[in-house]
C-alpha cells in the first residue's frame, strides 16, 4: 500500500508541476502576443502628447525656418536638427516658437513624452523652494551642482569690479 501511495502521491505532484508549467507558458504566450499592441499604442500616445504640445504653444510666433537671422544665434546643436520627423505615417512638426525653452521642451519631449515641467509663475526663490519640493534628493543635488557652475560661468564671462556684494542665504 505504501508503494502504491507513494506512487500516487508522485503521479499527482507530476501532474501539478506540469499544470504550473503550462500555465507559465501560456502567460508568456498572451503577454508576447499584447507587446506589438503595446508597443504601438505607446508610439501613438507619444505622437499625441508632442501634438498636444505644440496646439500649447503660441500660434503667432514665425518658425524657425522662416527667421534667417535666428538661425545665427541658434545654438549649434539645434542647427543640424530636422523641423519636423515622421513617426509611423504622422507627420509631426517641431515648435511653433523660436523661444529658447519651448526648442528645449521639445527637444526634451520627443527623448521622454513622459517629461513634466511644472508651472513656474512666483519669483524666484518661491520657485526654486517649489522646484526643491517636487524633486528627489539626488536630482535637487544635481540641481544644485549645475547652478553652482553656471554662476561660475557668469562670474567669469563679466568679472565684478572690487566692490564685493554679499547675498546672504535663506535657510530652508
């Protein structure tokens, strides 16, 4: 008898090991088959927020393929890029605006749709008290690394005559 259960007990663990085996696959077969799907409703979702993006943008501003002069001043990085690019059949513009920030947003946009920019309409220090909250340590480090050479950079690019003014810091 106990031979006989052994062997039952065996049959039945078999089977169940087989039953989770089976399972697995099937998972991974219905989750291989969605990641085309996926995959283009991603591309898609892309291509409306950039669109999104641009409706934003003001309408009375000339492109940058129109102000010669503009073109002068544009940073070199940005000279070499196309006006617009084409993903799966949709033709997507660049920005409607020469402005600096809304090339940059764009620019930033089409490397991760997912990137937000928060309103900023206080002063300074209130929005850089706000931008300190919304970030994480790390980035508001790193934050802080990159004003601390760029006012580097200024100090350099227009040296300060002996008179020394001293900004005191806020604690906070």
């Amino acid at each position: 008898r106990s031979l006989f259960g052994r062997k039952a007990a065996l049959s039945a663990l078999s089977i169940l090991v087989a039953l989770l085996i089976v399972g697995q696959a099937v998972t991974v077969y219905f989750v291989y088959q969605q990641s085309g799907q996926i995959n283009k409703l991603t591309k898609t979702s892309q291509a409306l927020q950039l669109q999104a993006l641009q409706k934003k943008m003001p309408s009375n501003a000339k492109p940058v393929s129109k102000m010669r002069m503009a073109m002068v001043n544009m940073p070199l990085a940005m000279r070499d890029l196309p006006l617009s690019h084409s993903s799966e059949g949709m033709n997507i513009m660049g920005p409607v605006s020469n402005k600096t920030e809304d090339q940059v947003k764009h620019l930033l946009l089409q490397a991760d749709p997912q990137k937000m920019f928060p309103e900023l309409k206080e002063n300074l220090m209130d929005n850089l008290k706000r931008l300190k909250k919304s970030m994480t340590d790390a980035d508001w480090k790193s934050f802080e690394s990159w004003m601390h050479k760029w006012l580097l950079f200024e100090l350099a690019k227009n040296p300060q005559k002996n008179e020394k003014k001293v900004i005191p810091a806020e604690k906070g």
